[in-house]
C-alpha cells in the first residue's frame, strides 16, 4: 500500500473516532469522495480491505488503523 494512502486512511480514522467514539465502524469507501476521481487509489484501497484482509464491508475504524499502523 502507497504511503499516501496509509497517511489518508489513519487520519479518516483518527476523524472519525474523535466525532463519534472507538465504537465507529466504516468502509474503505470513507476513505474517498463520492464522486470517484481516483480509480487506481480506490481499487487498491478495495484489493487491500476485501481480497488481502477478507474484512466484513463496516469494521471498527480503530481496527483498521492500527492494522494500518503496523504496516508502517
């Protein structure tokens, strides 16, 4: 995974369990903007969440950035 994207995805992390607490869950789709503007990012963002980590469509955000985290 680009360092950019491992950047990206501990920050929406790191947003979304300061708005709403460690319980909140998310796809890998919070990690873009509704509109697809980067196909290539989105596609290895999905391979990554799906194919790599089999992980269930919501998982708890503080799951998956300390899953991010360790890649580092």
């Amino acid at each position: 995974m680009r360092p950019a994207l491992r950047q990206k995805i501990i920050a929406v992390c790191e947003q979304k369990i300061e708005k709403k607490g460690e319980g909140v869950g998310l796809s890998f789709y919070a990690f873009f903007a509704n509109k697809n503007d980067d196909a290539e990012l989105l596609m290895e963002a999905a391979t990554w969440w799906i194919q790599t980590h089999q992980l269930d469509h919501f998982e708890k955000a503080v799951n998956i950035k300390q899953m991010v985290e360790r890649m580092c």
